[in-house]
C-alpha cells in the first residue's frame, strides 16, 4: 500500500506542473499586459519600453515560466486590475473560507439524503419509494442547479419566507453561536442547489452497489449462518457498498468548489465562485489565472486523496 | 433500420419473421439494439418529446408573428395577454417568439458543440488508442493538461481572453476544452480491439491504419461513442445555458433558453414575473430530459449487460 501510496504521490507533481504550464499559457495568451491598463497611453513608447524589460516581459518563455512560478509558490498572485490594484492574494483570502463552508454543507446535504434513501432503495426494489428516488436522480440530473437555484430562491425564500435569498449574514453585529446560525440559515438553500447534482449521482451509486454486494457470495453466507438482516447489512454489505462513495466523495471535492461558481452567482453568494465570475466579465486576469491554479489544484488533490484513500479502505486493490 | 424487400410477404405467416432478404443474414447488433430501445418506454418518449421540441424550433415563424429581437419600450414587463403569450420582457421583447427562437440556438450550439467535441475526441482518442506506445503518452499527457482544470473554469477562461463571443466561436471553445472525455473513452476501447484477430487479419491482408480505424475500430465501438455523445449533447445544453446565464455565453439580443433565464437575476423579476423565467427553465429541464432518457435508452439497447436497474 505504502509503495501505492508513494508512486501515487510522484504522479502527482508531474500533474500539478501541468497544471501550472496551462494557466501559465493562458495567462500569457491575455491581449494586452500588465501596462496597458495600468500606464498612461499617452507616455512615450520608449518609457514604455524600459518597463516592459525592467518587467521581464521581453525573457524568454521559460525564464518567465520560472519568475511565474517562483512568485506563485511563495503566494504573489500579482495585483488585481479591477479592485484598486488589491493583492490578488488577499482577495481570495477574503472568500476561500466562504466558498469551502458552502461546499461542505453540499456535502452534508448530499451525504445525508443520497445514502440513506440508496440503501432504501436498494433494499426495496421497485417499491414506491424506489420509483420516486429514480425520477429524482433523473430530475436531479437533468435541471440547471442556476434554474433550481432560481426555483428554491422563488419558493422558500419569497413565497415561504424560510430562507434569506442572499448573501451570508442578514446581521454583520451579531457573533458566535448566533453568527454561526445565521450563516448556516443563509446556506441552506445554496447548500442544497449545489449538493443535488451529487445527491442524484450518489444515490443511484449506493443504490446499485448495495444491490451488487447483497447478490454476493458472501452476503448469502452470512445470511445462511443466521445473521440477521441488519447486521448483514452494517457488517457486510455497508463496508463494501461505502468503498466507490468514498472514492467519489474525493472528486467530489474538487467538484464542489468548481461547481461553486454558478450556484455562487445565483445567490450572491460572496465565495470564489462569485469572484471567479466577476473577474472573468471583468478580464481581471490576474485573478482569473490564480483562481484557476486554485480550482485545478483542488481537482488534483481531491483525486489524489481519492486514490489513496480506495487504496487504504480496500485492501484488495493493487495498482502494478 | 428494416431493409426494405421488394419480394412479396411469405405466405406462410410461421416464416413471415424470416423475410426474404433475412433468411441467409441474421439480425445485425445495430437491428437487435433498434428492437430494444424500442421496448424503452422512457427512450421512446423521450425521442418524441425531442422531436416535437425540434419541430417547434423549426416551425418558430408559424407559431409567433414577433420578432424576437424587436424591443418594444412602451410594452416592457408586460404580463401574459392576448397577444404576448407569455407577455414581454425587460426589454419590450415577446417572451414566447424569444422561447421559439431562443430554442434553435440552444439546440443548435449543444448539437454543434457536441458534434464538433466528439469529431475531436474520435480522431485524438484512435490516433492514440490505435497507435499506442509514445504517440499515446504524449497525447494522454495532453488530455492531462486540460482536464486539470475543471470544464467549467477553463472554458470562462478561455471565453474571458476573446473580445467577442458570438455561435461559431462559443462552439469551438467548448469543443477545444471538452474533448478530452471522449478521447479517453475511444483511447480505452480502441486498446483492447486492436489486440484481436480481426485486427491483425485486417493488417494481414495490407489494410491501411485509415482503413482499419475507420472500418473496423470505430464500428466495434460504436455502443460508446454513440450512448456518450447523447448524453454530451444533453451537458452542453446545460453548459451553453449556464454560460448565457450568467452574461459570459451568447450575448444579447440574440435569444437563448439561458439568457433569458439571465433576467431572472434581478429578485424584482423573479418575484413579480415568473412567466418571464420559467418557461426557458423549463424547457432546458424537458430537452435535457429527454435527451438523457434517450441515451441511457441507448446504453441498455447497445449493452444488454448493463440491464441493472
């Protein structure tokens, strides 16, 4: 496992500076460079020019690939464009934390309905219940979470009243226990617009691999030792079903950031997603690219934290 | 699908199932799968349902005398009447003309988009699937590089380098980031086809590489790459709609099922006129749907296997 683990790990560097050559090529591929906004168009071309080589915008691809670098590593995204030349650093600093709670609340969301309602499911084949759950996935599947978003902003938070439609807190004095409610009531409906892609998906995962595990060998053993049917079912199917849900779950986390983005927009809500947004209709590129060096960093971990962790929860698994 | 005879119907009614032209050729998959998809409830509706959708879209100046452009300042936020179905948006524009309308280019960019993604995808994924050894790696090191980024970011990133985004360019784009996918799927089939014999019979008897891939690696896969490519057009609906939606796919006034779902941002237009958003929802959840009921119809008539549910 541990060799797994390992050169797991060493596939992993190698992605990570994949990673980094193609937000360095698209960054590079922005019209116009740092001056252009930054300058007076008025000065004269040859100030100009000295900047650009005080700049080192006139070295060589891979020279500036390595200053690039160097400087991301120790945390200089470079200065916004559009936010009065604020630290790119800092902007994202002022919505990771918001960005990673939503997601989180995704997750509960998702877990705590996909794998309940899977196990139903699976256990009751066919039943009304089953039948239901399956429309939902395929409702869940198909609607625009910007569309769902819209629907529940629409029901719950101007028909019902239940739900704030925006922002984080209604009440920037309060703090502590009450902050900390107030900021769950506000997520609740953007947690749930962005967790239902994955409560479709989860559910139909634990539903089918629950009724693999319970057609298997073992499962009919324990069955004919005598074992009761919920001890067959935490004890045996459970473990076995959960595997590929975990596996999931690591995607799941690198989605849950980028899928942020849209369901952000639709509430206002104040994350990275909303952020990536603006930056993108305002081609304030030094932000887009660090946003983007941080989503597909994301990506790569969850799927790293993944692998390794199928690799520890299933001893079967041998990668050679 | 049915080979049409020019024969006369076999009298006899215990050999009518063997027409004439059947008798020394079997069913082909391609038949057996037809009959099954057949017997998919769901597909079949969810075919109807898409081929009423496209009849509509094509049918769009027979159902609505506005135009779908046309801005109207004195019939702004006008609710449904007599003459506005669905009553006029913020702009003074008819919201049902701009639903038909809007309907073509939501169809047409997923259609495109997805046509031109699995063009892509089929010939990086044989290349790299049929060839193997360094080609491969250094394709599937490729396909890293952009599935490092998720879809979505990359594709507003790369909209967010160009000046204007207008049918043709939003198409590449999306087909520029979403290839990958496919190419992996082919890649992965055309690996294990090429180890059979038929392929090196195909190579005994002198076939070109253009020959075998196209003749006889792309049939073999073509379950696959047909099921995944209904499924991708049924994504690039939601995508082309999520990127009109939030003002970074198609611009106005051209219409699109996601830039009038864009109105719907303004909580006053939410609240007041749900006539104004709902319907393009809607009809993005019913064309996706449908589309998603055709391809896992798909699945299980290419892949009996598959028959878990």
């Amino acid at each position: 496992m541990y060799k797994y683990v390992i050169r797991r790990i060493l596939i992993f560097i190698p992605m990570l500076f994949f990673l980094t050559v193609i937000v360095f090529i698209l960054a590079k591929s922005a019209p116009g460079d740092p001056f252009s906004t930054m300058l007076d168009p008025n000065v004269d071309q040859q100030v100009f020019e000295e900047r650009r080589e005080a700049l080192g915008l006139n070295d060589s691809l891979p020279v500036q690939y390595v200053r690039w670098i160097s400087s991301v590593i120790q945390g200089d995204f470079g200065q916004s464009l559009v936010y009065n030349g604020r630290e790119v650093s800092e902007l994202i600093n002022d919505r990771f934390m918001n960005t990673i709670y939503l997601g989180l609340v995704a997750l509960f969301f998702t877990l705590i309905v996909a794998i309940p309602i899977g196990i139903y499911s699976a256990k009751n084949p066919y039943s009304p219940l089953d039948y239901f759950a399956t429309g939902f996935g395929f409702l869940g599947l198909a609607i625009p979470n910007f569309f769902f978003g819209l629907i529940a902003i629409y029901v719950f938070a101007i028909h019902l009243g239940w739900f704030p439609a925006q922002g984080t807190v209604s009440n920037p004095n309060i703090s502590g226990f009450q902050e900390f409610l107030d900021r769950i009531h506000h997520m609740i409906l953007p947690g749930i617009t962005l967790g239902l892609a994955g409560t479709a998906t989860y559910m139909r995962y634990m539903r089918s691999e629950v009724l693999d595990v319970l057609g298997s060998d073992y499962v009919r053993t324990a069955k004919a030792k005598g074992m009761t049917d919920r001890n067959v079912l935490y004890k045996h199917t459970l473990r076995n079903a959960l595997i590929p849900i975990i596996t999931l779950m690591g995607f799941e986390f690198g989605v849950l950031v980028s899928g942020a983005v849209i369901t952000e927009q639709v509430f206002n809500y104040p994350g990275l997603g909303t952020l990536f947004i603006d930056s993108t209709i305002n081609r304030d590129y030094p932000v887009v690219m660090a946003l983007c060096l941080i989503f597909g960093a994301f990506i790569l971990v969850g799927n790293l934290l993944a692998d390794i962790f199928y690799s520890v929860v299933d001893p079967r698994i041998r990668y050679d | 699908m049915e080979t049409a005879t020019s024969q006369p119907p076999n009298k006899n009614p215990e050999f009518n199932e063997f027409n004439s032209s059947k008798v020394k050729k079997s069913k082909s998959p391609f038949q057996l799968a037809f009959r099954r998809f057949l017997k998919n409830k769901l597909a079949v509706m969810g075919v109807i349902t898409l081929f009423i959708i496209v009849i509509m879209s094509f049918a769009a100046p027979l159902l609505t005398d506005h135009s779908p452009t046309k801005t109207n300042l004195l019939m702004v936020e006008r609710p449904p009447s007599e003459e506005h179905i669905l009553g006029t948006d913020s702009s003074g524009r008819d919201i049902w003309s701009r639903l038909l309308y809007g309907s073509r280019v939501s169809l047409t960019v997923g259609f495109s988009a997805m046509l031109f993604t699995l063009i892509l995808g089929v010939i990086i994924g044989s290349i790299a699937g049929y060839y193997g050894g360094k080609i491969d790696n250094i394709i599937m090191r490729i396909t890293d590089m952009v599935l490092a980024l998720p879809f979505l970011v990359l594709t507003l990133t790369i909209i967010s380098l160009v000046p204007k985004v207008s049918v043709p360019l939003l198409v590449t784009i999306i087909a520029l980031t979403a290839w990958p996918n496919m190419a992996r799927i082919i890649r992965g089939s055309f690996l294990s086809l090429r180890e059979q014999e038929f392929v090196l019979g195909a190579r005994a008897i002198g076939a070109s590489d253009f020959r075998i891939i196209f003749k006889h690696l792309i049939p073999n896969a073509i379950g696959p790459i047909v099921v995944n490519a209904t499924l991708m057009m049924a994504t690039m609906i939601i995508i082309e709609s999520g990127l009109s939606f939030i003002g970074m796919g198609i611009p106005q006034p051209q219409p699109t099922w996601g830039n009038m779902l864009s109105d719907a941002q303004n909580i006053r237009i939410l609240r007041d006129h749900w006539y104004a958003w709902i319907p393009p929802g809607f009809c993005i959840l019913v064309t996706v749907l449908a589309i998603n009921f055709i391809g896992d119809g798909l699945r299980d008539a290419f892949d009996p296997k598959s028959d878990r549910r």
